[in-house]
C-alpha cells in the first residue's frame, strides 16, 4: 500500500466518522484514460479511480458520488474516448458533468494544439451524458420507495401545488431536486419525504414527518 493510499484511505474513514460532513463526494476526476490524464499533466488512470470510488461506497453507502469530465482534450482519440465511456458505465455516478475542451491561450494544455474537431466534441460530449442520463435515471429508480431527509425550499417557481426541496445528495443548481406534491413544510425546514416516483433527474415524493 502506497503513502497516498493509506492517506487517502485516512481520509475516506474520517469523513465517514464525523457526522458533520455531508455524504456528498465530488471528484473532478475530467478523464479515465491514462494517455489522456498523462498529457492534462494529472495522474491516476480509471481503474485508480474506480478503486477510489468503492472505498467512498464501502464507508459511505448512502454517499452521493459526482464528478467533472472533459470530453475532446487535445489528442484524444476515439479508443481513448471508449475508455472513459466503458469507465462511466461502471463508475455510475448519482451526478455528473461533461465540458467539451476549450482551447485557451496561456494554459499548460495550449501547446499541444486543438486537434479534435469541435463537431466531434460535441458529439462525444452528447454520447457521454446520454449514457450518464441513463444511469442517473435508473438511481433515482432505485430511490422509489425511500425516505430521505429533504431541505424544503418552498414553492415551485412554476406552480404553488408542488414544494420544492433537496436531499443532501442534491447541490444547488448543478443536480436534480425533489418535488414534493403531497404534504406541507415551512421553508427552511427538512421534513421526511418518501420517495413515490421520478420525473427526469429529479425525485418526487410525499411528506411523511419531520426531519
């Protein structure tokens, strides 16, 4: 076991231990190909981040796993694309993110040329989070019938039937919600919330008691 594993492995046990830290992990990995994270001048390849995933699971279980991958980075080609999809599809990430590479002057990456075609970019980047839309629908699937502590928020922007609110696997403006369609909270507070059904990325549910 190497000096970073056992300090990572300390790290993972500490934020499982205190019970102030959210069980919200986000990890901006931005690739799983070892070619492709060499050239970002980052290490690790997508089996070390796998092994790091399962070490959040097993202490975390309830643990929400996000992260921000790049798609497009000068050089990638389409066998170390199918790399880092063949790693999101065994990864399953509850939330992800997906930026296809810009080119910018003055940064470290700006010498090696932007060689992938924007267009190709654009359609690794739709791929990748077509099969991450998959996997998330198919967690919160998993959710149905639950509880979980929800932060209400008040009233849907677009209808005063629904309140909304957030699990702390949810962060604001970047992940899902859950829309609460039956029962009543004051804003500010965290109410129990069984989960009843799914609407896209977000969870609906009712009111079943106090946080």
């Amino acid at each position: 076991m190497t000096r970073l594993t056992k300090q990572m492995d300390r790290l993972v046990e500490t934020m499982a231990r205190l019970p102030k830290v959210v069980e919200y992990v986000d990890l901006p990995l931005q690739h799983a190909d070892p070619g492709v994270l060499k050239r970002m001048r980052r290490g690790g390849t997508g089996d070390a981040h796998l092994a790091l995933l399962s070490r959040f699971r097993t202490a975390m279980p309830d643990a929400a796993l996000r992260s921000t991958l790049i798609v497009g980075f000068p050089g990638e080609t389409e066998e170390e694309f199918g790399r880092l999809l063949a790693f999101v599809a065994e990864a399953r990430f509850d939330h992800l993110g997906a930026f296809a590479y810009s080119h910018e002057e003055g940064t470290p990456a700006f010498g090696l040329g932007d060689d992938v075609p924007a267009v190709v970019k654009e359609e690794r980047r739709g791929r990748l989070m077509e099969l991450q839309q998959d996997i998330a629908f198919r967690r919160n699937a998993e959710r149905v019938g639950t509880r979980a502590e929800v932060l209400v928020e008040g009233a849907h922007s677009e209808t005063e039937h629904l309140l909304v609110g957030r699990t702390r696997g949810q962060a604001l403006d970047v992940d899902g919600q859950v829309l609460v369609n039956d029962g009543v909270a004051p804003q500010g507070t965290f109410a129990t919330v069984e989960i009843t059904d799914t609407a896209g990325y977000d969870l609906v549910g009712r009111i079943v008691g106090g946080a």
